[in-house]
C-alpha cells in the first residue's frame, strides 16, 4: 500500500505502469555518496550504479546454457558487454558501430539494443500478439489495453521469446550490462496502444513490502509497424528535474522502432511517460516489463539488532498482574485470536514515574528525523547509541536509580525493552521465538507524523509500544497509531498513560502515526519496538505463511475493530493478584470505548 492515489490492482504490468506509484506525493532524496571517485552527476542512477557489480572478464564462462538461437549475438559479446558497462556505469553516451546499440546519459541512463531478437522469429510473435485478448485500463493517468501476464501464455513463439527473456544467458547479459543483481523472472506482458491512447509521467520506482527489493530495470520490447514514425505518436518521453527533483520538461523523446529494446535504470526521479498515439491506422505494440532485484538502499528505520544479553529482573520494572501465569496465558490466546491487546499500567507505577522525569531530564534531538515523505519526528538524545547506561556499567539496576534524578534512568529502562529478559517475556506472552529486535525512543510534537511508503515499510513482526506521556490524550489531537490492509483501516491505537500495546502484524498489514495536530496540549512520547522473529521471515518471503501457533494477522480482523470482542478485560486475576483492581478499571475502559466504536 502507498500513501499515493492506487489506480489499479498491483498485477498491472505496463512499460510505464502507474501502480502504488509514490512519486504523485512523495519525492526521494536524490543526492547519494560517489563511492567511485568516477565524477559523476550526483543522481540517484548514477549512484545505484556506483555501488553495483562489475561483470566478470570471463562472461562466456558465466553462460552455461545454450544461447537461445533468436537472440543478436552481438550482445553477447564480452567486448560489447564491457564496453556497455562501462558507458552505462559512468552515464555516458554510447554508439556501437556494429550493432547501433545507444546510450542516452540524459535526463538519465536509457538504452537502444536494435535487432534484438530474430526479426522473422519476432514477426510471428508479433502475429501472436494480434491474436491475444486485451483488458483496457482507463484511469486519470493513462488509458490503453493490456494482455494477462505472458508467464501464463502457451501461444508457442510468444512462449519461446519469454523463455528466452527468463532464460540465464538473457538475465545474465542484462546484469552485466546495467550492472545490477537481476531476478530471472521478470514482469513481461504485451500493451496496445491505439488512437487517442497515452500515459502521463511518473517515475516507475515501486518497491514491495520486503523493503529490500523491487524493480530496477524496466524495459520494452517494440512491436510496432516498421515504418513507425515520429508523426504517430506514442513516443517514449524522458523528464528533466528542477531543483526540487520534480520533473520539469521532456528533454529526451524516442520514438518506437521495430524489433528494438529499450532499457533503463528506476530511481524516484526517472519520469517518464508514452505520448498520444496520433495514427487511426497503426497501432503501438509492446512487450515489456520489469526486472526486480534487491535494493541498494532503504528508508526504514528498523535495524535489528540481537537482544541485548544482560539479565534483567521483570519484577523490577513490570506490574505483577502481568507476571501471573495465568494472565501470561490469557494474553496469549487474546494475541492468536484478535493480533493485538492493550496491556494499561504496565510498568510499575514508581518505575514509570521515574521514567518520566528522567525523560523530561534528557530531552530531545532540536531536528526532527526524516525523511518528511516519510515520516517526521524527534528521536531521544543519544538514544541510537547502544550500551548507553553510565560509563557503560552493566551493574546497574533499578535500585540505583531509585531516589536520584538521573537521566539516564529512562535509557536503562529502553535497555530493559531491548533485552533477552524482556524478549523471553515476550515468546511467553506471544509464542514468537525472538531473534532481533528494531527499536526506536521517540516524541510526536505538534506537526509531527509517519507516512506509509513502498520505500519505508517496516518488516513484518510484532510491534510493541511503551506509551510514556503524562496525561489523558484526546483522540482529536491525532496522534493514533492506524493499521491498515487493502485501503482499510483495522485497528486504531491512541496513546495512554504508562500502556503497551501489542500489534502482531502480518503481511500486507501497515502502520501509520496520524498527524499530531496544533491542538495537542503535549507530546506523544513512546518506546517503540519490532520483534521478529527469524522463522517468520521465510514467511514472508512466500507470501502468506504464518508464524506458528500465530493464527492469522491483522489482517484478519473482519468489519474493523467493532467487530474485535475481547480485550484486556480477558486478562483475570485472582483475589491475592496485586493490582486487580486496575485491571477492572481497564475492563470498564475497554467496555466503553468498544460500545462507542460499535
């Protein structure tokens, strides 16, 4: 899910798809660090490319397989391949005598492979292609007719060319060329542009939810008429960026030649788009679609890092309510039930306390963190650095920070929540066997937000937030943590004093902070914390699997969270449980809030 306007189902697969596009509202800092000293324009392709691979010297030893007898063996060539790099790696332009191959180096890096394929081989394709139905995609950015994904077509030269295009010779030359790790299945479908048909700018540069990979390259393989000229519209028009990296004017339009492919590397400032096909004659077909592979670079803030190994004591920091085993087992069935609990007065009340005037005491970074498409916020003073307890003691406990004021308190209780201690807790409570845990310390002023974006997805895992304010928050402040799935909103989480929550979060399932507004009489300060666990991640990696003994997500929660039943007025104690009573303030909370929802 994006925060951008979605036009369409994400299996649309188009040259110059629009899909889940972020460059409608959001922009991407283009400036990157030249780790080549090359001297190159300080672009976001140009460094993708600094830090990308270097073919090999022995590319025919690479190629194990047969080279596919459809393809120009021109292009195949370790001569050719090493040149190419080079020009593509250095944005530079590039013409090759023998094949006509051209490198474009503005607005950005696009490549021309004339004669790509056997040209009597591609026009049977092409008459396969004639033959294909057609779905028409309209919306406020493009309108033109696209075929179903051709991983799925059994016409046999249309078959033979996406063999040859998933084949490990095909995907190979591709990689060394661009110098970039390449999936071998790339997105290929046919797109058929006619009269009055078109595609406004955008940039392509969609990432998926495991952060670290999406599409890098998009190419299109043309099928048009060979006597295709300019005056028939649907050129490929290449943007310029001003200086706020929004594209400007068309300074590059290539116009559609037959049995050509054109090629380019995505960045959040490739703005493109294909221009009104003129002709009532012809008609623009084309087969293309994306490579994927991982990324160089991501926006998320969540870096994992192993529990922190010194033990700790729960009982010095949690509400013994919460330590009964009993209740231990009653959050856990809410949590494979519903995905999420509220747990109110979590810590102990002189603990939390403490913590709070131990924040007001260490205050927070002057600048927010960044960036603002993304989220804007301030982060606890030196609260990154690990291991941050005074002059690095690890003797340290709760004792010796009973009666002083000493900042460093709510530090040593942000170490708590980063500890095996508290991790154990959580497999407990959860079932989820932690192996690394993301953590941040954080304060929501007036102005201050997340934003959902493809290039700042979190991974999937269980989010566990400390809600260190001070008062009673009022929902009309904003502020909210909001789960959504499919343009739906799940679950709303408002802060409250000295509560955690606890978000089991799956696939497909995202997150946000609403916008904390100019009404808000005081910060939202939160410990905010992703556990994962390891076994999860191949889950993700497939899709839809589950963590065991989790049953379901988020995302499984129906009609919204008027339909979720349950909560922490589950969790029952018994007669000689200290702190029963709060749990009964809670259940009648909880009561109220679920009867206003309804």
């Amino acid at each position: 899910m994006s925060t951008s306007k979605k036009h369409t189902s994400q299996d649309l697969l188009e040259e110059n798809d629009s899909t889940l596009l972020p460059n409608k509202k959001q922009k991407l800092d283009t400036t990157l660090v030249d780790n080549n000293n090359d001297s190159l324009p300080s672009n976001t392709i140009s460094s993708k490319l600094e830090e990308s691979k270097i073919p090999d010297e022995n590319v025919e030893q690479e190629i194990k397989e047969i080279i596919p007898d459809i393809l120009n063996k021109n292009y195949i060539d370790p001569d050719f391949v090493t040149r190419f790099y080079s020009a593509f790696k250095k944005n530079q332009t590039f013409t090759d005598e023998i094949s006509q191959a051209i490198i474009y180096n503005l607005p950005f890096p696009i490549a021309l492979l004339p004669n790509i394929f056997d040209n009597e081989f591609l026009s049977n394709v092409k008459d396969e292609v004639k033959e294909l139905d057609f779905d028409n995609k309209s919306n406020d950015l493009y309108e033109f007719h696209q075929s179903s994904d051709l991983k799925i077509c059994e016409k046999p030269h249309l078959s033979k060319l996406r063999d040859t295009i998933y084949s490990d010779v095909f995907v190979s030359t591709m990689s060394n060329l661009v110098g970039f790790d390449l999936d071998y299945t790339p997105d290929l479908s046919v797109h058929k542009y006619e009269k009055g048909n078109y595609l406004l700018c955008h940039d392509d540069d969609i990432k998926d939810d495991a952060f670290m990979h999406g599409r890098i390259i998009a190419f299109i393989i043309y099928l048009v008429d060979e006597d295709w000229s300019k005056d028939d519209g649907g050129a490929l028009e290449l943007f310029n960026i001003n200086s706020q990296s929004h594209p400007d004017e068309i300074s590059l339009s290539i116009t559609p030649k037959w049995n050509t492919i054109a090629f380019f590397a995505l960045s959040p400032t490739s703005y493109h788009q294909v221009s009104e096909v003129i002709s009532s004659t012809k008609i623009r077909y084309s087969i293309s679609g994306w490579f994927h592979g991982p990324l160089n670079t991501r926006l998320s803030r969540a870096e994992f890092i192993a529990p922190v190994p010194e033990v700790f004591d729960l009982k010095d920091f949690i509400s013994p309510v919460y330590l009964n085993e009993k209740n231990k087992q009653r959050i856990l069935k809410k949590l494979q039930k519903d995905s999420y609990i509220l747990l109110s007065k979590f810590l102990r009340d002189d603990v939390f306390d403490k913590l709070i005037t131990s924040i007001r005491e260490t205050g927070w970074e002057e600048k927010p963190t960044g960036p603002p498409f993304i989220r804007k916020y301030h982060l606890l003073k030196d609260s990154e650095i690990d291991n941050f307890k005074d002059n690095n003691n690890n003797n340290n406990n709760i004792k010796d920070y009973k009666d002083s004021s000493s900042s460093s308190f709510c530090k040593y209780v942000y170490d708590f929540f980063k500890s095996k201690s508290f991790a154990i807790f959580i497999n407990e409570i959860s079932n989820w066997q932690i192996t690394a845990v993301a953590r941040e310390f954080r304060q929501f002023q007036p102005g201050n937000y997340t934003l959902i974006h493809d290039q700042g997805q979190d991974r999937i895992g269980a989010d566990v937030t400390l809600f260190c304010i001070e008062g009673e928050w009022d929902e009309k402040w904003g502020g909210g943590t909001h789960y959504v799935a499919d343009e739906h909103e799940l679950l709303a989480i408002y802060p409250e004093k000295n509560m955690l929550s606890i978000v089991i979060r799956d696939a497909g399932t995202l997150r946000f902070v609403k916008y904390v507004n100019s009404h808000a009489a005081f910060p939202k300060t939160e410990m905010s914390f992703i556990y994962w666990d390891d076994d999860d991640d191949k889950g993700e990696e497939e899709g839809d699997e589950e963590v065991e003994d989790i049953e379901g997500g988020v995302e499984d929660i129906e009609g919204g969270v008027e339909d979720i039943e349950g909560g922490v007025e589950d969790i029952e104690g018994v007669e000689d449980i200290e702190g029963i009573e709060d749990i009964e303030e809670e259940v009648e909370k909880i009561e109220e809030i679920e009867e206003g929802e309804g």
